[in-house]
C-alpha cells in the first residue's frame, strides 16, 4: 500500500507497470464515466500549488472528478500564506478540514521532508529540480502506448536538464526498465554527473526525443537568444528529418514555441506532445486511485 507517492524511486518496475495498466484501463474507458465516477465518491481532493502550472494542475482536478471526488483548490496568493502560515500548518490545516489527499507543488527539492507529520497522503506534483513523478508516470504511458513496452526503448533529451525534475523522474524510471537516455543541450545545463551527446548525433537513433524547456525562473542572469539556440539545439523540421519513421516527439510543457522547439514541430505527425497532456489525466487517475481509495 502506497502511502504518499513522492518520487518513482520508491515503487519498483512491477509497480509502476500495474498503474500503467491501470491508467490505460481509464484512457481506454474515457466516454464510459459510471465505470470510474464511483471509485472515489465521497473523497476530497486539494490542489495546493504554490508554483504556478496548467497542465499538472487541471489534469489532477479532471482526474479527480472522473473519479468521482469533490476538489478544493488551494490559492497560496490568496491564503493565509500571506499572513505568514506555513506549508505544514497550511497542509495540516486542510487535514483537518477533512480533505483525504493534496497534491502539492513547490519550488523547494525537499518541500516533502518537513510535512512527515502530515497523516492523509501526499502527492508530488512537481518539487523544485527532484522529481515529478505524476510527468513522469504520464510519459511512460505515452512510451508504452507507442511501442507496447518500455524495456530496451531509447531517449534523447535536450535542454535545461539541470534544472528538470521531469529528468528527475525519467532517469529513475529508466533504470528500472532499462532505457538508455542521452542527454543533450548546452553544457551549462548539462549536470556534472551525465555525458553531454550531440543532438544532431544522435536522434537517428532514439525512440523518442524529449524536448525541454530553459527554465528561466531557475536561472539568474542567463542571457539566452531564441534564435541562436533554436539553431544550436531546437527541435525544428531539419533536425525532425533526422528521426526515424517510427521515432517519437514528446515534451512536457509548457513549450516555448521558437526556442526549444520550433512552431511547425509541435503539432508535427511524430510529435505525441498533446496526447502526453491528455495521458496526464489518465495516470493520474491511476495514481489517485491508488493513493486515496
Ligand atoms: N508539465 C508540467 O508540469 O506543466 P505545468 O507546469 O503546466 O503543470
């Protein structure tokens, strides 16, 4: 049983393959709502995001609804947070109020290790540069709906990997199911500890590339021309013309359309970046699921 769900690192590949099964079951039951609206009837969901986000934070609130769940969105900027409350209080607060699970964004890498006292489980929905391991779950599903399996499959990533919690959670996953990630980019957003692949090199021979976003809230000072790095590293069509047929176009969100991934990329044929948006309801319903009821 699944207390909190905080990071891939603490479920195994059998774990993560059954919420994969499970989120498929709802992706494929999507029109058919009596046979989810029931599972957590009664429940109270709370979205407590003190990050901004559009992707993690209504896909949670749809997922929780087609699970039959009331949901409480918590707004920081207009919360007693701004008379100083902190998160444990807050947290503890909305416990106590009856609320059965929270989702919670951050910026801080270790929001999670100051709130073990919170009993209702909590929900990582993105922690500074650690994981995102709801992403994390949705781009696997993506993976194994494209290639019905994970084992082997091959992943170029390009961008602000330094500051990606995505990355965070994918390098995890791909221990436990033997994927090979390449790590492409600028090596000033490179980590120390990953061999730097040039893009070009490499995305003849990948499965799927992820592109990412430069994280410009997490830098200070970065002077970053959209052109000269589109050149330099972005997904645009002469580099889409190096994958191959079968090869796959993903990224988390949000994109910025010119930089890291050039416009006419984004709705490409080989670019699943708007069905993985879609797959964030579905897994998270399985997670949710799994964790409340
Ligand atoms: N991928 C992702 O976390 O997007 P949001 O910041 O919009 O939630």
């Amino acid at each position: 049983m699944i207390k909190h769900f905080l990071s891939l690192s603490s479920l195994t590949a059998s774990d993560i393959s059954t919420l994969i099964d499970r989120a498929q079951f709802f992706f494929l039951n999507q029109h058919l709502p009596d046979k989810t609206k029931h599972l957590l009837k009664n429940k109270i969901v709370a979205n407590v995001f003190y990050e901004p986000s559009t992707r993690t934070r209504c896909s949670f609130e749809i997922a929780a609804k087609r699970l039959g769940a009331d949901v409480v969105n918590f707004v920081p900027e207009n919360s007693s947070v701004k008379k100083g409350e902190t998160i444990y209080d807050t947290l503890k607060t909305l416990e106590s109020l009856g609320v059965n699970g929270i989702v919670l964004r951050h910026a801080d890498d270790h929001v999670f290790d100051g709130l073990q006292k919170i009993k209702i489980p909590l929900l990582n929905a993105g922690a500074g540069k650690f994981e995102h391991p709801t992403q994390g779950l949705l781009d696997l599903l993506t993976l194994h709906q494209e290639f019905n399996k994970l084992q082997g499959l091959r992943i170029a990533v390009c961008g602000d990997i330094k500051h990606s919690r995505v990355v965070g959670s994918l390098m995890v996953a791909a221990e436990k199911f033997d994927m090979k990630i390449f790590y492409c980019g600028p090596n000033a957003l490179l980590p120390s500890n990953v061999k730097q692949t040039s893009i070009d090199e490499i995305l003849g021979e990948v499965d799927a590339v992820m592109m990412l976003r430069i994280q410009l809230e997490r830098h200070e000072g970065l002077e970053l021309n959209p052109q000269t790095y589109n050149d330099q590293y972005g997904l645009n069509t002469k580099r889409v013309g190096l994958l191959q047929k079968h090869a796959i176009i993903l990224h988390p969100g949000p994109f910025n359309r010119g930089v890291e991934i050039s416009d006419e990329v984004v709705e490409h044929p080989q670019s699943r970046i708007f069905k993985q948006m879609a797959n964030g309801v579905f897994a998270r319903m399985a997670i949710l699921e799994k964790v409340i009821s």
